[in-house]
C-alpha cells in the first residue's frame, strides 16, 4: 500500500510542490477531529438517503476511484497519497449523535454509515467509533443503512443482529470486482473480493439484511465480473443488488487515471476510451440527476447485463442508478410519513414527559 507521496494540486492552495529528488514513502498519521456535529444532510437528488453518519475522514482503503477525495483539499491536504494515509478520527462521534437524538427536532430518518468514506476502515479496529455509534443507534431504535468494503464488520455481528430485531438494519457490501488481482491493483488497502462475500454470508445467517452495490462500474474493466460478482452475493444471502458508473469529481480523476495507467498499462487507455463513450466523449458528469447515468450502446449492454443476471438470481434492483443504495433502507423513515422504530429511552414512562 505504501507509494511515494502524490497528490494532485489542491485548487483551494496556490502553491505546487516540485520534487527535486524522489518523494518519500507516504506514512500513515492520525489526527483527531474536533467536529462539534456528526450528521452530514443530503439534498442532492441522485441520492436516495436524508442523513449520513462517518466516524472518519480520509480513507486507508486507497480506492483509486473514491469520490470523497475532493473533500480532503478542503482540510489544506491533497486528494491523492493524503486523503489514503492522513485520516481524522472523530473520537466524540457516539456522544454527538446521542445528542441529536435527543432533539426533539429528530424523527427517526433512517442514518446511513459510511456516506464518504468507509466506517469500518483499518482504524475501527483500534478506535471502534462505528461500532459505538452503532450501540447508540440500539439504544434509540433508529434504523440503520450501512455501505462498506471491510470485513471487520463482521466484529459488530451481535449489534447488527439485534438492530434487525429490534430496529431496522441493511449492509451493503461494495464489491466492483472479482478479480483479486484488478481488485488489489485499483483498491489496495480493501479485503480481496471473496473475504467480502464470506462476510455478508456471515451476517446474513445471523439474521442481518445484506445486498451488493457494484460501484462502480469502470467500463472495460470490471463490467465482465458482474455476474460473478451477483452469483457469489446471492448464494451468500444478497437480496438486493445496484450498480453505479464509476465517478471522478475534480481531482479523483487524475488520481484514478495514474493509478490505472501504472498498475495496469496495458489496459488503461482503452478503459479510460470506454468510459469517455460511457460520459458521451467526457470523463465525467457532474450536473444532478446525471452523475450516476451513463449513456450509449455499451452501457445499454453493460445494464442489461446487470438487469439480466439479477432477474435470473431473484435479486431485488432499482429501476434507475442512484448512488451507494438503491432504496436499501426502503426510505421508511420519518421524513417521508413511514413508520419508524425509533424510540428515546424512557419514552412511554412519565418521565419521558420532562424531556
């Protein structure tokens, strides 16, 4: 994992690094972050969920593709080796959302884990903040959707399994590959793709609701793993399935494209060709209602395929891409008029009246 330090310019700093001798090894540094909220609203139309919850900031499974890089510039670090390996902790996060809990302003939305950036990264394993956000997540009985590529999840088996009894609850696993060895070459820090699935087959024999988002789909790449990737998720336990075309905001797409062009020589070029066709002639889209669309004959084909091998697994799709999950939560939460499960400890006794 470990690459000499590369970054894309910062477009928020007017200075540019030029190395005179070869750059060192990037080194992993954590900072801790001293957010005074942790809840992060949606209002973007190509995304199904109201409320995003993540422990961290900057991610160590070193996704070539991850679109939250651009949110790292805004801390004065770069989007590339930086947002891999300087990452922030947020170690108040369980106490911040026990207090917008208890606003009476909150009704029960269902909070997706890992909005940005992975909540079961590495550093759960040491800093357990998701898992601790989770607990109090138990405590309320408020519904729960969570995206992630790690295996640690598994840690949480007894937490999720009683937000599925008590609460609601559904994890997607983000598996755009089969082929461990493309899977490493584009996410090195991520478990291959198999220990994924042994995963979500784990959660699912304990009660806990699981699909599979393939996201992204990099065109000439990964699209041929998409059936083995369905059939491998549905004999695991998926019941749900999505895929997205792959994104590159501002400087994700110089990361992804030295990314690809160094690991993968020989195919870069014509991937990166196909996903242009994909973007009609650009390499990315970032007006609303767009970002998540591809257009022409090949991704015609590409969705059909996917459509195709879901229908023949029995996996539930949505009809339209959408970021992250499509409908993973149902949207019964409180701000379309659905029942929710949420309930503020104390409520139904008299002195849940004071609060």
């Amino acid at each position: 994992m470990l690459r000499p330090l590369d970054n894309p310019v910062n477009r928020f700093d007017p200075r540019e690094v030029v190395w005179e001798i070869p750059p060192d090894l990037a080194k992993l540094t954590v900072y801790e972050d001293a957010t005074k909220s942790i809840l992060s609203k949606n209002d973007s139309p190509d995304l199904w969920f109201h409320w995003s919850l993540n422990p961290y900031r900057g991610c160590m499974h070193a996704c070539a593709y991850c679109y939250a890089r651009p949110t790292h510039e805004y801390l004065g670090f770069g989007a590339g080796t930086d947002h891999d390996t300087k990452i922030l902790v947020k170690p108040r996060a369980a106490a911040l959302l026990r207090e917008e809990f208890e606003h009476q302003a909150w009704r029960g939305d269902t909070v997706l884990f890992s909005g940005n950036t992975d909540c079961y990264q590495p550093l759960e394993y040491r800093w357990q903040l998701t898992r601790a956000c989770l607990q109090v997540c138990l405590e309320y009985r408020n519904p729960v959707a969570i995206i992630t590529k790690a295996a640690l999840i598994e840690r949480d088996v007894d937490v999720l399994a009683r937000l599925a009894r008590e609460a609601r609850v559904q994890v997607a696993f983000s598996i755009p590959f089969w082929d461990p060895e493309l899977a490493r070459a584009i996410e090195p820090g991520a478990p291959s793709p198999q220990r994924r699935v042994d995963a979500m087959r784990r959660l699912h024999e304990a009660g806990v609701p699981v699909a599979v988002n393939i996201a992204p789909v990099i065109p000439g790449l990964n699209d041929r793993d998409i059936p083995a990737v369905l059939q491998a998720c549905a004999a695991a336990g998926a019941q749900k399935a999505a895929m997205i075309l792959v994104r590159l905001p501002g400087p994700v797409e110089a990361v992804f494209t030295e990314r690809l062009r160094a690991t993968l020589p020989t195919r870069a070029e014509g991937v990166l060709a196909r996903l242009a066709r994909a973007r009609d002639g650009r390499m990315q889209e970032s007006r609303f209602g767009e970002r998540m669309r591809g257009h022409g004959q090949e991704w015609a084909a590409t969705k059909q395929l996917f459509a195709l091998t879901c229908r023949r697994l029995g996996l539930e799709t949505h009809p339209e891409e959408s970021s992250a999950a499509p409908e993973f939560a149902d949207k019964r939460s409180g701000h379309d008029g659905a029942p929710t499960t949420f309930r503020r400890p104390g409520s139904g006794r008299q002195l849940g009246l004071f609060r």
